[in-house]
C-alpha cells in the first residue's frame, strides 16, 4: 500500500512538472510571436507613413487596403496602385480607383486606373515633378466607397514677408519675351596689325645706349635706343659740306650778278656763277633728304650745322607711335645692320579677332555686323564689328576667316587668347520665357522656383533658345505663373539646409 502511494505521488508531481512545461513553453512562443509582430509593424511604419510590400504608401480602411507607389526606374514616373483585403491580392479588375493630385497653384490633375499585367493598377498620366502635392485617393470595390487624403511634400521653402523682403527676392510672370537667337564661332585674339611697328635702325652701326625694354610703354618720337654709325656721320659730313658750298656759290653769284648788272663782268661770267649756285643748292636739298630718310628731323639736322662739335655719328631710334615694346633684339655693344629689325612696338588700344567661319554660316556672317566677343578664362566679353570676312574657303579646314577689331584701353585682351565670338543671328518673339539668373539647378534639373503667397516651390523646365537675358520655356511652367526672376539662390541654399528628400 505504501508502495502504491508513492508510486501515486511520483506521477503526480510528473503530471504537474509536465503541465508547467507546457504552460511555460507556450508563454515563451506567445511573447515570441508577440515581439515578431511588433517588429514588422515597426520595420513597416517609415516617416508618418506605412510602407507595404512594394515600398509604397499603405492606405488601410478595415480589411481592404491599397499600396500607392510611383514608379520611375527607366520609364516616367506613374502611379502603380496594388489592392488587397487582409493581406491578400485583390484582383485589379474588381476596384475602381482614382487619383486627385492638388499642386501648389490650385492646379488639379485627375488620374485614373487600368489593370497592368496581373498584380497592379496603372495611372493613365505621368506624374510630373515635382512630386509635391495634396493627394486624394477614391476607390470603389464590393459597392462600398473608400477615400483617403494625404499630404507630399518637396522641393518647397516658406518665407515670412520679412524675410522676403530682406532676401532682396523679386518675382515676375512667365510669359512671351523677345530674345536674341544667337550662334557661336571660334576666335583668337591678334595683334593690330596696322599698329605694329619693326623699328629698323636704316643704317649701319654699334648701340651704345638701350632706354627701353620688353614691357616698356613707349610715346611717339621717345628715344628707345642710341647708336654710333660711321654712316650716317659720312652723310652728316656730306650735308655740313654742301651747306658751306652753297653759302660760297651763293655769295659768288650774288657778286657776280651785281658785277653783271653794272656791266663790269661779261654774262657769260654771270651764267656760270648761277649755274654753280644752282647745283650747290640741288646738292644740299639732297644730302639734307639724304638725311630726312635716315629719320632724322629737320630741327636734328640744323642742329648740326649750328653746334659743330657735336658727335654726328650719334644716331636716336625712336618709337613711330604710342605703344608697347613686344620684341627686342639688341643690347649694349652690339653691331646691327641697317635692315635688321631690333625692336617691336604694338599700339594695344585695339586688337583684332581672327574669327573661323564655317561654310554653313556664311551667309549668316557679313561685315558691319555687331558681334559679342568673349573669354571664359577671364570671364569677360566686349563688343565689336566685323571688318573683314574672307572671299576663299580653306581646303583642310573648310572654313573662311574674319576679322574683328575690337578696344583693348585696359589691356585685358591679349594675342594669342582664345574666345568665343557670338553672332546675332536673329530676333524672334518666344510664347513662355523666364529670366536667365532666375535659373537654378536642383538634382538634375534646372528650375525656377513658383511662388503662391509666401510658398515657393521648385519648378523643373524643359528649355529652348536662349540668350544672354532669356530662356525659352518648353515645359513646366504655364504663362501667367509667377516665378522668382532674382536672388533665387537664396531659396536653393535653404533646400538644400533643409536637405530636401524625394519622397513617394
């Protein structure tokens, strides 16, 4: 009997060691299970939204739900809606869905639904960006009617008025605009060549000074240079000697004339005297020109009749005009010929452009014509004329060239920099243009910023022709549209503080 009793005992205390197990062990897998439901939900719920399967946004009312994706890789963004009811696929065909999208503007675009393939409903319209707006979604599925209302926001700023106005930001209406269609052609900048100077010295001799150099600006008749040349003492010489021969014959003739009028001297006496007096005279005027073409003045050759002591091998190379010394050839001490060109002289003031027109553009191109000229290197442009545009048409190149002379007071056009030259081509009147500083980029677009009240918003354009003040708009922007046409760069920086995100 004791026995039975404490074999009685050992399967009871079995039973109930049996009994807690279970009960443990279901404990532990409903709290498990518990926690595995409560990390979906949390993986699932991502800003203010749920995300479903597709990575959408997850609409529920009940049983039945609705996933709202847009879908944009390789193909235009569309609305791509997938039903379900507890969790199950719905088929596409049983629900009727539309989508309102409300846009900054008080612009609506209504979108509905046709079944894609087997699982999706696809909206008939793309969605264009940005993908900001107030959305309303209505389905109808089972005779019952389902709504849903929800805000997407990117790519806008709010500024209070007082910020607007410190901002310094101004607005303008989109609409028609006058510009300027205009093409491009290759340029470098050359020297004048009509302002060019090769000083030669004209004549033989040995530098003894050097008073200017590479750089130096130079003013006309300025002494650049000073040499001693046998030569041009030789004519020197030659001139002062015929002076002083013509100053005998003169006084010789003269004696003889008065001779000749009182009928002491015979004529014959007479005539041989003025004919010496003439040749003494042509035999100056010829070694005074002599020296003439050496470059010297009038007052340098009297001056060597009147100061005998000077050196008359001393020979002044001056500058023919105002201008820069870009070569020199000589120093001290050195012998130069009379045709060896030792220094040159550009007057800068003005500078050509050597233009390269090609063969499709000539009868666009013709002289007389107002041409903008410009460098990205120094971020400048100035404007100038054609003068001159070729008759002939390279073999190689197929290309004619042409010439434009364009001011260069301060210097900053240099020869031998490369430009770009822009030519009008003609005027049209475009139906939607904005501003060309109201332009922004934001991601890969350019855009304008939209303002409605104190709200501005992005704006991706598709643009056309342009100029240096407009640009044609082919898409984004309606006329009548008010945009930001100045210090727009403002509202870009405060997007991009904000880190601005593309939400779907």
């Amino acid at each position: 009997m004791r026995k039975i009793k404490k074999s009685v005992a050992i399967w009871i205390v079995i039973l109930v060691a049996i009994i807690l197990a279970f009960y443990i062990l279901s404990m532990d897998k409903s709290s498990k299970s518990k926690d595995s439901h409560e990390n979906t939900d949390s993986e699932q719920l991502e800003g203010d939204f749920i995300r479903g399967h597709h990575g959408g946004r997850l609409l529920s009312k009940g049983d039945f739900q609705i996933e709202v994706t847009i879908y944009e890789q390789g193909v235009p963004p569309q609305f791509r809606l997938y039903v379900f009811e507890k969790e199950r696929a719905v088929n596409p065909d049983e629900v009727k869905l539309t989508v309102k999208l409300y846009r900054l503007g008080d612009r609506v675009e209504v979108i509905r639904f046709q079944r894609e393939g087997g699982e999706y409903l696809l909206g008939d319209k793309i969605v264009e960006e940005p993908h900001s707006f107030n959305v309303e979604v209505l389905a109808e599925w089972k005779g019952e009617t389902y709504r849903w209302e929800y805000s997407q926001v990117e790519g806008r700023v709010e500024l209070t008025p007082e910020a607007i106005q410190r901002a310094g930001i101004v607005t303008e209406i989109a609409g028609p605009a006058k510009i300027t269609a205009t093409f491009e052609l290759p340029g470098e900048i050359v020297l004048n060549a009509d302002k060019v100077a090769h000083v030669v010295p004209r004549l033989e001799g040995v530098i003894t000074e050097v008073r200017k150099h590479l750089g130096d600006n130079v003013m006309k008749d300025e002494v650049i240079a000073v040499m001693d040349s046998r030569e041009l003492a030789d004519a020197k010489g030659e001139y002062i000697e015929s002076v002083h021969r013509l100053e005998l014959a003169r006084t010789s003739f003269e004696r003889e004339e008065r001779l000749w009028k009182k009928k002491i001297s015979p004529e014959e006496d007479y005539l041989i005297k003025r004919h010496a007096f003439k040749e003494a005279q042509i035999t100056c005027q010829t070694a005074k020109q002599k020296l003439i073409t050496l470059g010297l003045s009038i007052s340098d050759i009297e001056s060597s009749i009147r100061k005998p002591d000077q050196n008359i091998a001393r020979y002044e190379l001056k500058a023919p005009f105002n201008g820069v010394v870009i070569e020199k050839q000589v120093a001290v001490g050195e012998a130069v010929k009379e045709d060896e060109p030792i220094f040159v002289i550009a007057d800068l003031s003005t500078v050509w452009v050597d233009v390269t027109v090609y063969a499709k553009d000539l009868n666009i191109v013709q002289i007389g014509q107002k041409v903008t000229v410009k460098t990205d290197i120094l971020g400048t442009e100035t404007q100038g004329v054609l003068t001159y545009v070729g008759s002939l048409v390279g073999e190689q190149t197929r290309s004619a060239k042409a010439r434009i002379v364009i001011p260069n007071q301060d210097g900053i056009w240099r020869p031998g920099l490369f430009v770009t030259i822009q030519v009008v081509h003609e005027e049209i009147t475009i139906p939607l243009a904005v501003k060309a500083e109201a332009l922004q980029t934001f991601r890969d677009w350019d855009v304008v910023f939209m303002r409605v009240g104190d709200l501005f918003e992005v704006r991706p354009l598709d643009l056309g022709r342009r100029d240096r003040e407009w640009v044609e708009v082919l898409g984004g922007l309606s006329p009548g549209d008010k945009y930001v046409s100045k210090n727009s760069f403002i509202l870009k920086a405060d997007l991009e503080k904000a880190g601005a995100t593309h939400e779907h």
